[in-house]
C-alpha cells in the first residue's frame, strides 16, 4: 500500500467515526442539501489559492474540497445508494476509457486531437443515457459567465462555432446594436434579452482569445475594487464625505486613480 492510498484510507475512517454513533453531533446531522454550499465554498476557495499562486494554501484547500467529496460518499453509504469505493471505480473508469491514446490502441498527438477523441467518446457515452444533447453536463447552477463559456465549448467540439475572434467581435457589434434599439424603443423585456445575447457574445469572445470570461471579469472587478478604494481615500485626505461629492469630484479622482495604475503597470514592464 502506498503512503497516499494510507493517508486517503484514514481520511474515510475519521469521517466514518465522525459520522458513527459517539461521533460528532454536527457531522451526524448532515445531509447532502445542507453542505453542499461548502462544497461550493471549498472549490472557490482553490479557486482563489490557484490564483494566488500560493502553494501551501492550494494544498490545504485542496485537503477541505477532498474532505466534502468523503463527506457526501460516507452519506451515501449510510444510505445504501454508493460508496466511495464507487466514486472512485467510477472516475478510474472513465479516465481510461477516454485516454485511448494511453491506455489504449488509439493514437492522439496534439491537444486538438485528445479534444476530438473526447467529444467522440462522449458521444457514444450519451446513447446510453437519457440526454443526449451535446449540451449535456453542464450543469445550470455553474455561474452564469462560465456556463456560457462550457456551451460555448461544447457546441465548438462539434463545430458549431464561429471561426475566429474577429468574427464573434462582429456579432459582439451585432448583438450591441439590438441592445441600443430595445433601449431606443424602451422596451425592458427586449433590452434583457438582448443583454443576454451580449454577454453570452462577450464570452464567446473570451474564449477565441483563450480567455475565460469570468477569470477576466473578477480581474476588472478587483481593478475596480482598487481604484474606488483610492477614491475613498483620496476623499478622505480632503476631508470630503463620499455620500457629499458631485460626480464631477469622483470622475476627477477615478480618473487620477486609473491613471496612477496605469503608469504603476508601465514601470513594471520589461524593457529591452
């Protein structure tokens, strides 16, 4: 037995003893619905160490999202419909069955191809299943940015796509201009739809220049976060109350503060 399958065997004991009669009293109670918003918490969380690039933190949150995975399989087990034995046989599976090119005949020597041979594997997976859409498994309460970045995607496997950035820069265009003339016709219902259209244009975007429209937009929004924390402070060097200041106090201050990062950026540039 390796060091690894010791350490994640223990892992599944203290959670059967936390569970267990004398165990716990909060873990006993737990059910599926009620930590599944640490579930989510937990995955945003090594969300937020990949960004960071701290090591030390991806791997202890790393730890806490491999506990509620555990968490929800010795549920399972109580009540009789899988274990984690399961989970695990199930991924294995799958993983073997989609890299032919590895553990297999198949042959695949780009990234393209790997990409390919998935979305066919996935094909066949879903004549066995009910949804056969090549839309399934993405999953409605993913945040709306990057589910439309995964449809997107997988629409683009089958070549449902446009063929380069350009082109969805003009339905961006496209897409603005139906959102001005629901405005022009003031019509609320209109103009929600056609925003839709432009933010799910946007990410389409996004992802012809190997972007992820929600990585950028959390970027814009701490830039955001910044930059006003500075007007506040630039205020309060004036002595001014921010609930007091005329727009034109604030543009002035946005933009010194926008100017200042930008000239922060440039000194950081390497020069050649």
């Amino acid at each position: 037995m390796t060091r690894a399958q010791e350490l994640f065997g223990e892992l599944v004991q203290i959670m059967e003893r936390l569970r267990g009669p004398g165990g716990c009293p909060w873990d006993r109670e737990q059910t599926h619905q009620s930590i599944k918003p640490y579930l989510i918490e937990e995955a945003y969380e090594v969300a937020e160490a990949i960004d960071a690039g701290d090591p030390a933190e991806l791997c202890a949150e790393l730890g806490d999202l491999m506990l509620q995975i555990v968490f929800h399989a010795q549920m399972a087990r109580e009540a009789g419909t899988f274990t984690i034995e399961d989970v695990l046989a199930h991924i294995n599976a799958k993983m073997v069955r989609r890299h032919p090119h590895v553990f297999g005949s198949a042959t695949a020597e780009t990234p393209r191809e790997v990409l390919r041979n998935w979305a066919r594997i996935k094909a066949e997976e879903r004549k066995t299943q009910e949804d056969r859409s090549v839309l399934a498994g993405v999953p409605r309460s993913l945040p709306a940015l990057q589910r439309a970045h995964r449809l997107g995607e997988k629409a683009a496997h089958v070549g449902f796509d446009w063929p380069h950035a350009r082109a969805v820069l003009s339905k961006v265009h496209e897409e603005l201009a139906e959102l001005e003339a629901a405005l022009h016709h003031e019509s609320p219902e209109r103009a929600a739809e056609e925003l839709g259209d432009l933010l799910f244009a946007l990410s389409s975007l996004a992802r012809h220049l190997k972007l992820h429209a929600e990585d950028v937009l959390q970027q814009a929004s701490d830039r955001f976060t910044a930059r006003f924390r500075q007007v506040e402070a630039a205020l309060a060097a004036r002595g001014l109350d921010p609930h007091e200041v005329p727009p034109e106090t604030w543009d002035e201050l946005w933009e010194a503060a926008k100017s200042a990062d930008h000239a922060a950026a440039d000194t950081q540039e390497p020069r050649s």
